[in-house]
C-alpha cells in the first residue's frame, strides 16, 4: 500500500491550499479517508475523514482549533485520489499533513496502514 500525499507549501493567513494524495496498492473505494497533521511537539491528530462512498465527511470541531467549514474532504474513487481544500489558513495549521486508509467510521476511525509521505503547510506572513 502507498499513500503520497502533495500540494503543502508557504502561504500566508487567511489563504488556501489543496492537498492531494495518490493511493495505491489497495481497493481504494473500499475504504474510508482521512487526513491527519502533526505539528512539532503534538501528537498526530485526524482532521477530517470521508466515507468510502463518499456519502459522509466528518471535521475536526474542537474548540481551540476547529477546521470545520474552513476544511472541506472529497474524493475521487476513479483516480484513487483524496484531496483535502483548506481555506482561511491559521498559523495554528501550520503542520505535516498526512493522508490514511481508515479501519473503521466514527466514533472510532484509526489508521490502516503505515504512514506514507506527508506534506509540509506552513501559514506565515
């Protein structure tokens, strides 16, 4: 199984980025997606996760550092892509983005598979 995820990079606040990410290796429409991020000294977090058919999202909604509607997860069973569309970017999502094949759906979710290649967003003026 592979996961690579692209399109991270310099912008700065209140600006936006799409990530893709390319899987391979596995029934891709069989499986729940999501994205995770890691920013140093934090433990990897999901932020947001789309049903196998696509028919279901689910958005970090925590109070210090919502994404929801700022993030929105879609998917592309034809192409085997995962694409996360971030708009009004904060310094706080500055992080390594990763993208995973879930076990299961909420409340549980959980990885799949070993982390593939992440990518870097950093928001800074």
């Amino acid at each position: 199984e592979q996961l690579v995820a692209s399109g991270g990079g310099l912008v700065q606040p209140g600006g936006t980025l799409r990530l893709s990410c390319a899987a391979s290796g596995f029934t891709f429409s069989a499986y729940h997606m999501g994205w995770y991020r890691q920013s140093p000294g934090k433990e990897r977090e999901l932020v947001a996760g789309i049903t196998a058919t696509g028919d279901s999202t689910y958005y970090k909604d925590s109070s210090s550092d919502s994404v929801k509607g700022r993030f929105t997860i879609s998917r592309d069973n034809a192409k085997n892509r995962v694409y996360l569309e971030m708009n009004s970017l904060k310094p706080e999502d500055t992080a390594v983005y990763y993208c995973m094949a879930l076990l299961a759906w909420a409340p549980s979710f959980g990885r799949l598979f070993d982390w593939g290649q992440g990518t870097q967003v950093t928001v800074s003026s």
